[in-house]
C-alpha cells in the first residue's frame, strides 16, 4: 500500500526512515531477542534508550544544564493543571496571554489553582493576530507568564518571544518545537506533547529551569510532581517505554537532518510556498494577519463552502489527507510538521490548483 500526504493536526507524520527503523527492530531490539515494547524500563537495554534520549534533546535544543528534562504522560494537556500547582509556590496569580483555543484551554485549568490576569487577547479579533507586547498587562507580583507559542487550531505562531518583565515565561511548545531555533535560557517552562513533531503520541516533555523546582504542595500527587519526577528520572511509575524509543529515533532523524536550524529553513520555504498559493488564489483564504501566520498549520477557508465536502473528497483520493479544519474554524487545515516533506506541500499546491481550475 502506497503511503499518503497526511495532513493531520496530531498525531500527525512520522519520518518514513524513523518508521523503518522500528520496524526492523520490532521483534529484536540490537541482539536483546525482544521488542522494546517488552523490554523493563529499568533494565540495560532501556536505561541506554532514555540517557540517549535526554542527551540528544539536550544537545538539539543546547538546554543549559541548569535546566531538567521530564518526560511525562498525560499530555500537554495535563499540564495545564500540573504547572500551576508546580510554580505558583505563594504566588497568588498568573499572567496567561490568550491567543487561541489551546491558551484558553490553559487558562481554565490554572483559575482552579490561582488568580489568572490575562495579560492580553486576541480573542476579540477571532484570533487572527497577536496582541503586540508593548500593550499587555503583567503582573510583577505573577508566579509565571504563560503562552502558547503555536496556536494549532487558529494557525497563529510567534516569531519573536515575548518579554515577560522579569517573570518566568511558562510556553506551551507542542506544535512548534524543534521547527525552529529557541534560546531555553529565555525561558523558566518549556512544555509539549510529543505527537506534533517529536514522536508517536503518549509522552510530554517538560523543560524546567531548576531554580523552579521544589515549589509543589505536598498534597499534589507525587507523580504531578516535577521536582519528585526530576528525583526519579520520570520514572516514578512505568513510563510509556516505546513512545520514549520512537522519540529517540526522531531526534537521531533530526540530527540526520542537520539540526533544528536546517530544519527551521525548510520549514520557512514549505510555509511560504503554501501561502504564496493560498493568497495568490481567489477560491482559498487564509485570515490570519501576515505577521503571525503559523509555519505549522495553516488553515485555510474555501470562498464558496459548499465546495468544502468536495475538495476533501478529491483531495483524498489523489493522497492528500485529514486536511479538514479543526471543527471551531472551519474550512480546511493543512499541517506541515517536520516530517512533512517538500513533495508533500507540492502535491497539495498542485492539487488546490487543479481544483480551482476546474471547480
Ligand atoms: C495538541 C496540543 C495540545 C494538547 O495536547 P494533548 O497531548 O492532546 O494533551 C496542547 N497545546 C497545543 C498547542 C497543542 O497543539
């Protein structure tokens, strides 16, 4: 069966060469005589898997080493509650800027915990921009300041990361990370689940400057405790073994690939070729505002809607799927992780126009 263009939000594609390694390795891992799947996690076989794969994230990403690693279940999601009740130590409030469904999403989760100022929204404008950082309002007396570095629904990315004041600036990094170059020093968190561009779904890594650390009440669970986690190698309980070994064969991918500034370059092409199509039509539109338009996902409308059932269906019959809109949107989403390949964005260019042609 020939494989398809797979467009999906998340899970979404895996590099075809991490796919054939697993496979090859699937019934014998390196002479072990079994599947990783089988393998213990304390064991040698594993424990070899996990320091790979904290030193090479390490390495990708050049985290200092004053900050920890966690590789945690739940999803990103789960840290919407988990990093209120980690930092908020005797803080009382904390700064989220709202930029779209995932940051609202945040926002419910952490008024459970405290007080949350939101320092700026978009939501007025449909969430089609980003409130400039010279009018938000920050709180100096915060636990942190939280944002969502990539909005995967609205298709709104920033480019620049903001000045939190002095605050510890808290990102949700799902849908953007290892797409393009960070400072970790800039930030206090780092969070994102792994099924965007780091891997099979079932693990969320968390980036945590250790001065952060030991802030959790000790009537929050230990296994939602980051400092308890950091003492245990994220291993307090059995960790989702096999999501952990294809996210090391991902950042050997990366690696292969030249490292996140190559990878950011093709990522700048793939993007600006697919608006350049989009905004050189006159049957598709995209309404986010230039400067802030995702290199991730973008999602598009069709002018007249009731070709929308139409184009999916053609769409996925020449190989092109899951690029219907996320269901708060509308229309269609094409998103185009790093492992999305050049041929991939080409295909879908062409068959938009072929499509606009004859419709
Ligand atoms: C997908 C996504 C989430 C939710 O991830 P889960 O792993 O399903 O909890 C959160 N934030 C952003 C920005 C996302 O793209």
């Amino acid at each position: 069966m020939a494989r398809v263009y797979n467009f999906s939000a998340g899970p979404s594609m895996l590099p075809q060469a991490v796919l054939e390694q697993a496979q090859s390795e699937l019934l014998d891992f390196q002479g072990s005589g079994m599947s990783v799947m089988e393998m213990s996690h304390r064991g040698r076989y594993f424990s070899e898997i996990a320091q790979a794969l904290e030193q090479d994230l390490r390495d990708i990403m050049r985290i200092p080493t004053n900050y920890r690693m966690l590789f945690l279940q739940g999803g990103a999601s789960a840290q919407f509650s988990f990093i209120p009740q980690n930092l908020l130590g005797e803080k009382t409030t904390a700064c989220y800027v709202n930029t779209g469904a995932w940051s609202q999403k945040a926002m419910q989760d952490a008024q459970h915990y405290c007080e949350v100022v939101v320092s700026a929204s978009a939501e007025e404008m449909n969430f089609t921009c980003i409130p400039h950082s010279s009018l938000w309002h920050i709180d100096p007396n915060a636990a942190y300041l939280h944002y969502t570095s990539n909005e995967t629904i609205h298709g709104v990315e920033f480019n620049a990361v903001p000045d939190a004041q002095g605050l510890p600036l808290v990102c949700d990094m799902s849908s953007n990370i290892l797409s393009r170059h960070i400072d970790v020093a800039d930030f206090g968190l780092i969070y994102a689940g792994s099924q965007k561009n780091m891997g099979p779904a079932g693990v969320t890594l968390v980036i945590v400057r250790e001065d952060l650390l030991g802030k959790c009440a000790n009537t929050v669970p230990a296994l939602f405790n980051y400092s308890e986690q950091v003492k245990n190698q994220s291993m307090l309980n059995t960790p989702n073994t096999y999501s952990w070994y294809l996210m090391g064969l991902v950042l050997k991918w990366v690696q292969a690939q030249g490292g996140i500034e190559a990878l950011e370059q093709r990522n700048i092409a793939k993007a600006a070729t697919l608006y350049e199509a989009i905004d050189a039509s006159s049957l598709y539109h995209n309404p986010v505002d230039k400067t802030c338009r995702s290199r991730m996902n973008v999602p598009f409308v069709l002018v007249d809607e009731t070709l929308d059932s139409l184009f999916l269906k053609e769409a996925q019959a020449n190989g092109l799927q899951e690029l219907k809109g996320h269901r708060m949107v509308g229309g269609m989403r094409a998103s185009i992780y790093n492992a999305m390949p050049e041929s991939g964005i080409e295909a879908l260019i062409h068959f938009m126009q072929e499509f606009e042609r004859t419709h």
